[in-house]
C-alpha cells in the first residue's frame, strides 16, 4: 500500500495516504464483500480514491498560493522602499509637532494654502504667528531628519 501511495503522490504524502486508506478500509469493512473481489483489490481501490483527493487538494492549496502571491504583487523596489520610509519618518515628525503647529504645516504643504489663507479664514491666527509656526516646525522636522540620516 505505501509503495503503491508513494508512486502516486510522491514521498510527501505517501505515509500520510497510507493511514487515511487503512483508516477509510477499518471504518468501512463492513462494506467488504470477499464475494465481488479480493481485499488487495479493495484496497487499491480506496487508495486510488485518497490519491486523487490528495492531490486535488495539493493543487487547490498551490492554486490558493498563487493567488495570495498574485494579490501582494511583485517585491518593491529599493526606490519604493526608500519612498515609504521617508513618508514614514515625514509622518513621525509631524506627530512630534504641537498640534497647532501640526496644524499650519499641515494647510501649508498638503492643502496648498498660502500663507493668508491659513492666518485669515482657516485658523484666525495672526499671519506672523502663522509664518513663525511653519518656520519654527519645519527647522525642528529638519534636524529630526538630519539625525535620521546619521543614523547607522
């Protein structure tokens, strides 16, 4: 039964099919008729039956791998690498800025706003603290980054 086993599915799942056949035969010997055929032939039989499901399901859980590789697509490039790690690092400075700070940096770089435009309607702030808060944050992110880079 097992060399029958290993031919069929390999070394991998030989020992593996061999128990599920002499399981199914033990738990289905009453289904055994010596009359219709010989017990070896019986047992080929199931094992023929657990061969075939065995490496149905090999393919489906290749098939499922393949997929799932598919879906993360291929490995970024060192450039993409280096994109994340800079947004990150952008980002983690950002969150060390006061949140008013944070605020005006924000409306600056992101929301493409001028200077008036983030002092007037959108914060009521006087312009001067405005540029003062933006010049202030950006040197503070500025040596957060420059300690980065020296990093080893």
């Amino acid at each position: 039964m097992y060399t029958f086993a290993r031919r069929a599915t390999g070394d991998d799942l030989a020992d593996e099919l061999t128990q599920d056949v002499f399981l199914a035969a033990w738990s289905s010997a009453a289904r055994f008729d010596p009359d219709r055929g010989a017990l070896a032939g019986w047992l080929i039989g199931i094992a023929r039956h657990k061969a075939v499901d065995a490496l149905r399901r090999r393919e489906r859980a290749a098939a499922r791998v393949e997929r799932a590789g598919a879906l993360a697509g291929p490995p970024p490039s060192s450039a993409e690498v280096d994109h994340l790690a800079e947004r990150l690092a952008v980002g983690e400075c950002l969150r060390r800025l006061r949140p008013d700070a944070r605020e005006v940096v924000e409306l600056a770089f992101w929301s493409d706003l001028t200077h008036e435009q983030i002092a007037g309607r959108r914060t009521g702030r006087p312009l001067g603290t405005v540029k003062a808060q933006i010049r202030r944050s950006l040197g503070a992110m500025r040596r957060y980054l420059e300690g980065l880079d020296a990093a080893p």
